[in-house]
C-alpha cells in the first residue's frame, strides 16, 4: 500500500522546545508506515504578517517553500504548545503567511483536503490542552480535516528520555494510536 507523506512540525521553535521534541517522537512513530518530513519553523522565518508589506515585498521565501512542502504532503502531525490558553503567534502567522496565495493562482489552497493530528505538550499539568479544540477550529478554517483524538504530554519537561523519545509508555501508546488513526485517514 501506498505510504502517505507526512509533514510533521511544532508550534514552537524555541532551542530545548519540548513540542519539538513531541514533534521528533510522533515523527519515528510515524515513519513506520508513511514518507515523514520533520521540520522545524525555526528554518521558515516570517515576520508578523502585515498585508501592506506583502503588497510591498510578496511573500517570504521561506513561505513559499512552506507552501511547497504543505501542498506536496498528504497528512500534517502538529505539535503546539499552548500560549495563555491559545494558539501560540508563531503558528497564528505561519499558517497565516502561508494561507495566501503568493498571487499564483487564487485558487491554490495548499491545505485543502490535507488531514492532520494535534497534539500539545507543556511543562503544566493539563499537558496545554486547551490549544487543541483552538487548533483545530483553527485548521478547519483552512480545509484541513482534523483526525479524532489528540494527544498531550503533561509535565513535558520530564516526559522524554535522552534520545528526545517519550519515557512513558502509556504517552507513546496514545501517539500511536494517533499517527496510525492519521494514515488510516490519508490512504
Ligand atoms: C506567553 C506564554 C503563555 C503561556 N501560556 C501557557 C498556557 O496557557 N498553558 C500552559 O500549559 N503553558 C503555558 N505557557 C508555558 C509553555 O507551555 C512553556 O513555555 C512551553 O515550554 C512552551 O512550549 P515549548 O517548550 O515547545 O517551547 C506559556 C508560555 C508563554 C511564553
């Protein structure tokens, strides 16, 4: 069967980001059964979206590479830290940046159609769950179909061993279950 390709990234491009890490185990999980890209939004820098730069400069390049790998994958793994409840900026504006057009064609959605799963890690205990039903609304708004489920990681900053892997095997379990949920959904 076809192995579906699976972009996967964090909301976060902070050096020791623990959704980086979330990110990097869901990634080896996933690159048992689908193509995986692990990328970190640390390489697509952006500044804030503003539509009078656009207008002046177009989009970033960086963006315009990210589009390139959102419309040539199948499937998005997100992993978000969750900032006062919400969302965090870096992931507001990438998706923001990279939902325009880059005046190729008007009709060039890069998400539509794609599938996704969520997932959130953060040093609290609720493990930031309170992005994901954010995230998701979020997401659809762009035509991605969210798959059910998600995944935290609550006191994150001693959840993973010392090749980034989540210690807990119940954690892993729950990612799994996610991931293979994802390319049940992709193919
Ligand atoms: C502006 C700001 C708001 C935050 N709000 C929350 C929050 O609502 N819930 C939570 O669990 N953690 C919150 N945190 C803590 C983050 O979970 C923590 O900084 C985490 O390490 C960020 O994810 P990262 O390690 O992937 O960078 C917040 C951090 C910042 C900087």
């Amino acid at each position: 069967m076809n192995q579906p390709d699976i972009l996967v990234f964090a909301g976060s491009c902070r050096r020791e980001s623990m959704n980086l890490k979330l990110a990097g185990a869901a990634a080896k999980i996933a690159r048992a059964h689908a193509k995986v890209t692990l990328i970190d939004l640390a390489d697509y820098p952006a500044p804030i979206y503003n539509g009078d730069n656009e207008t002046a400069d177009g989009m970033p390049p960086s963006i315009i590479s990210l589009r390139q790998l959102f419309r040539q994958s199948d499937g998005f793994v997100i992993a978000s830290p969750e900032y006062n409840g919400h969302v965090p900026p870096l992931l507001v504006n990438t998706l923001a940046w990279a939902s325009r057009t880059a005046g190729d064609s008007k009709d060039d959605n890069v998400f539509a159609g794609k599938c996704a799963a969520v997932m959130a890690a953060s040093p609290g205990r609720l493990g930031g769950v309170r992005v994901i039903p954010r995230l998701r609304d979020m997401l659809a708004e762009l035509g991605i179909v969210v798959v059910p489920g998600f995944a935290t990681v609550p006191a994150a900053h001693s959840a993973f061993d010392d090749d980034g892997q989540l210690s807990d095997s119940t954690a892993t379990a729950t990612v799994q279950g996610l991931i293979d949920r994802l390319i049940a959904h992709c193919r």
